[in-house]
C-alpha cells in the first residue's frame, strides 16, 4: 500500500511512471532476492520492512540476499509500532497489572502472532525477557485469525499491527494495554509504550526503507533521495501514508546503515535467547 503512494508521488517528481511489483512469498525473501540480482542503475527499487533487513537475517542461517552487502538506502519512510492486546474483559489492563499475572502463573496466559519469527512473534519475545516472565506463544498464519482468535477468547493477549489494531480498539473489541514502539504513537496518543511501562530499553517497531542495489551512481542516487524526500514532505503524500497506521518520518540513506548496525545483534541475540526458528 505504502509502495503504490509512494510510486505516485515519485512518478510526478522523476518525470517517469512508476511501477508497483508485488513478489510476495518466503518472508520478503523473493521480493529481496530480486533485488540483489537487478543492475544498479536506479530503474529497480525495493519497498520492504525490517523483516527483511534485520529479522530475516537473524533467523535464517542463508538467504538469497545480504541487506548489507548488496542493498543501499534511498531512505528511511517512518515505522508502524505494534501494539499490545487483550480482550475487553481481561483481568489486566495495563503492563504492570500483566506481568504481575504472569508472575504468579508462569506459562498461564497466552499470546498470538501473526506467525513464527515475525515481527510480532520477536516482540513478545523480547517482552517476556526483559520483563521476566513467561507467557506461551501461540504462532498463527496471518494477522487476521489471530484478531479473529483474540476476540473470541482462544488467546488471551496478541501483539499485532496498529492499522490492524486500531478499529477493533475503536469498535471495543480489544483493548490495547501498550505499544512495542520507544515513544507513543499520534495514531494511538492515549496508549503508553512498554519502554514508559518501567522498561526503558524495550523497543520493537516495524520500519519501511526503500532501498537500491549497492553501486548506483552518486547522482543517481541523489536524484532518488531527493524525490523520497520530497514525496515524504509532501503534506497529502504524508497524510494518505498516515492514514495506513504508519508514523511517517523520512530518515535519510545514512540511518539505514545505523539501524542495521544496532537492530542485526539485537534481532540475533533475540533468537538465541528466546530459540526462535523460522517456520
């Protein structure tokens, strides 16, 4: 969804129609893997998530491509915070009130992801180590049956999406107890993050880069950033992005390296600790 706004804005801003092509499948790895075999001249570009930069490589011993080696950025679009859930009548609602609960009954409550080693899935469990606690994962395929599952009691808590999230908390369907991301989200200002929670080094939340195969000329390039750039600082552009759950914040090429950097040790120390494997 984000791509084909994006393709819009940019079409109008490099003078050249832009088009959107979904490879879907293997966690991104074959939209991924296209990228990595396409020449570095600016005509290929690549729209994805940290499940591809950061998730997939902790997990996955091979993959057809290195986010490292092959892509660089064109720039960073914003991020999409995930969010704590429990039904309405839970006997906790708020992190503190959880994690007591989850103390005293060890592997008691339950939580459903949207899959195994998912975004979701590596929030819940990095919340369980940093809390302490024991909760039992419960994997499912897809955002949707989890909703579906968390809503008709089958799980007590779930960790999904904010645009997923949001107008079930709307409609009062679910409640939400917090938010993965390390600073509040506009499209949920009234809910609180974990980190605010009493655990200030927690932050797991989704990011979108765009990236090029590594070795595009500078002006290339530049000619790329600038128009992400500009597309990103373009009020409508912003506001239709917003509108998909995502906190829109423009992060240029260099950020993308950092992320990498910081996020790679994290997402690998998660998988040891918490022996998460791939499906």
């Amino acid at each position: 969804v984000i791509g084909r706004i994006l393709a819009k804005s940019l079409g109008t801003r490099l003078g050249q129609t832009v088009v959107v092509d979904n490879r879907a499948g293997a966690g991104t790895a074959i939209g991924a893997a296209a990228l990595a075999k396409a020449a570095p001249d600016g005509y290929t570009l690549f729209i994805s998530s940290n499940t591809t930069f950061t998730i997939n490589p902790a997990v996955k011993p091979t993959l057809p491509y290195d986010p490292q080696k092959q892509f660089e950025s064109i720039g960073i679009v914003g991020s999409s915070p995930l969010v704590l859930l429990a039904q309405p009548s839970s006997p906790f609602a708020t992190v503190k009130e959880l994690v007591a609960a989850a103390k005293a009954k060890p592997g008691s409550i339950s939580y459903a992801s949207f899959g195994s080693a998912t975004s979701s899935h590596f929030a819940g469990e990095m919340f369980k180590l940093a809390a302490g606690i024991d909760l039992l994962h419960v994997p499912y395929k897809g955002s949707a049956p989890a909703m579906q599952d968390l809503i008709g009691g089958q799980v007590q808590l779930s960790i999904d999406t904010l645009v997923a999230a949001k107008p079930q908390v709307a409609a009062g369907r679910v409640k939400a107890i917090a938010l993965t991301s390390a600073k509040r989200s506009p499209n949920l200002p009234g809910v609180p993050t974990i980190a605010e929670a009493g655990y200030p080094g927690y932050a797991m939340e989704p990011w979108i880069g765009l990236v090029a195969p590594r070795g595009l000329p500078p002006a290339v390039q530049q000619m790329l950033v600038n128009a992400v750039a500009d597309s990103v600082a373009d009020a409508a552009v912003r506001a239709e992005i917003q509108k998909t759950g995502m906190d829109v914040a423009y992060e240029p090429p260099s950020a993308y390296d950092a992320r990498l950097a910081k996020e790679l040790p994290l997402m690998r120390a998660t998988v040891h600790q918490a022996r998460i494997t791939a499906e």
